[in-house]
C-alpha cells in the first residue's frame, strides 16, 4: 500500500485541482477497502510531514494538509508529539486555505485525547484497566502540552488589533485567528478541566452544586446550561464576571435570587478557573493553608 500512498501523495504536492480531486478519491477507497492495512501503512504519512515545506502552491498545501486527515486518525493515538508539532507550525502558516485545512484536520488530535482523557466504559461504573489509566495519564500530558503551546502561540501573534472584538468570527482572517479558533477547538468539550484531579471532597462537594444549579435551570425551564456557566466561571478574568452569571438567571422573587446567588458563589469557589492553573478557589485556600502549617 506504501506505493500507492508514494503516488497518490506526489499527486498532492505537485499535481492539478482535478488530479488532487482524483487523489483523494483513491486515498479515501484505500481506506474504505482495507482499513486495517491502511492504519498498519499509516505511518508513512509521518516521513511525507518533512516534505511539506518543499511544496511551492498553497493549492498543492492545502490538499496535502486536506488529506492528512485519514492519517491523523490513524496516528493520533501513537504519535501525537509529531501530529501536534506540524499542527502548530501549518497553524501559523501565511495562507487561510491552508491553515484552516490544518485547523479541520487537527480535529482528530482533539478526538484522540479526549477519547484516551475520557475512555466509554460499559456498564456504567466499570473500573479501567491498569493500561487505561496508564493512557489516560499520557494523554491529559499531551493535551496540556498542546495547550500550552496553542497559548504561546496566541500570545506571540496577539498584536493588540483584536482587543476590541467580542467573536471570532467577527475578525479578519489571520493566524491568530486561526489559533483562537483551534483553541476553540480544542477546549469545546472542557476536557481542559479533566487535567487536574481534585480532592475527594472538592469533587463532592462540585457534584453537589452542579445538582443544585441543574435543578435551577429545570425550575426556570431556561435555556442556560451547566456547561455554560462552568465555562464563564473557567473563564473569568475578575471577579465581577460572577455578575454575569448571575444574570443569566431570572428567578421570580428575591428569596428565590438569593438561593441562586449562593449556590453561584459556590460554584465561583468550587469550579475549576483559567487563571488559577485549572485549580478552584477552595483548593487553592487549602494549599496555602497546609503551607502555613508545614512552614
């Protein structure tokens, strides 16, 4: 199968639009036909990675990005360093087309440590396996590695043009934009909150505000979700971003707010935060505490 992908792969780098189309057909029919030889050969794809530089038209760069796909769902549980680290460089790349290409195919990284962070167990309540554990300690490793990387990355290309700006989509193409939205891409889930494993008793007591706030939002019959309010308390920059939580509730009478805002202050404290290193409030009190009694 290697001579196949050796042609079809000279193809996209080199060839027409309507040879590429034809590509890509027969990358697509070599998967469908065999897919347990295609995955066994996939890890030629890895050595063409290094030839990605030597293609002179963005069309032939977008289409090698473009079919990188298939290989990316082969690879990505096995050599997702070397996945990362050419999503990343075709992330900044000068050329939309191609760094969107790159955007849609490095789906699959996300896919790959999301299932390996949060493995399907059946029945329900089953214990993993000692390799189970094992992979998913490599791959919150890998994900918080390429987050890292995502936010450097912003951080090195964030020219102070985009300050003013509340969507994405609201910006004009560029290669911060594209990294805001492989970071959205990659955080949609909030498998970014599975990173970091809290005590035992911060997780009950977790458990028992999302409860309580599940229950809110039935009582409401509101289009609010548990999701969206662990994002924006994720997300907070101050403190008054509490309010806008808040607000997302309309409770008939005061005595009904003020539960509400008590259960909110709760989860202020008791939710995972983006500026404390994924670590909650309560947590963070409690190590400064057990420092002051070891110190």
């Amino acid at each position: 199968m290697q001579k196949e992908f050796k042609r079809i792969f000279a193809v996209l780098k080199n060839g027409a639009i309507p040879e590429i189309k034809v590509a890509k057909q027969e990358l697509e029919k070599l998967f469908k036909g065999d897919r347990k030889k295609f995955i066994q050969n996939a890890h030629y794809a890895l050595e063409q990675l290094e030839e990605f530089d030597s293609i002179q038209n963005p069309v032939n760069q977008a289409a090698f990005v473009s079919s990188l796909s298939l290989f990316f769902f082969a690879l990505s549980d096995t050599h997702f360093k070397e996945l990362k680290d050419f999503v990343l460089k075709v992330i900044c790349h000068s050329d939309g087309h191609v760094r969107e290409q790159m955007r849609k195919t490095a789906d699959w990284l996300y896919i790959s440590v999301s299932s390996r962070v949060r493995p399907f167990m059946y029945p329900k309540g089953k214990k993993l396996s000692e390799k189970q554990i094992a992979d998913r300690e490599k791959a919150k490793n890998e994900f918080a590695e390429y987050l890292n990387d995502i936010e450097y990355l912003m951080e090195k290309y964030d020219d102070g043009r985009y300050d003013g700006f509340e969507y994405i989509d609201d910006m004009k193409p560029s290669v911060y934009k594209s990294l805001q939205l492989l970071w959205s891409d990659v955080t949609r889930g909030g498998l970014q909150n599975d990173l970091h494993t809290p005590p035992l008793t911060i997780l009950a007591k977790r458990e028992e505000i999302e409860n309580e706030l599940l229950e809110y939002i039935r009582e409401m019959k509101s289009d609010i979700t548990l999701e969206e309010i662990q994002d924006v308390i994720y997300e907070e920059t101050e403190v008054d971003d509490l309010n806008d939580v808040i607000r997302m509730f309309d409770m008939r009478s005061p005595y009904e707010l003020q539960n509400v805002i008590e259960t909110l202050n709760d989860a202020w404290n008791y939710f995972p935060h983006k500026i404390l290193d994924g670590l909650c409030p309560a947590e963070v009190f409690s190590q400064n505490q057990k420092a002051k009694i070891i110190n």
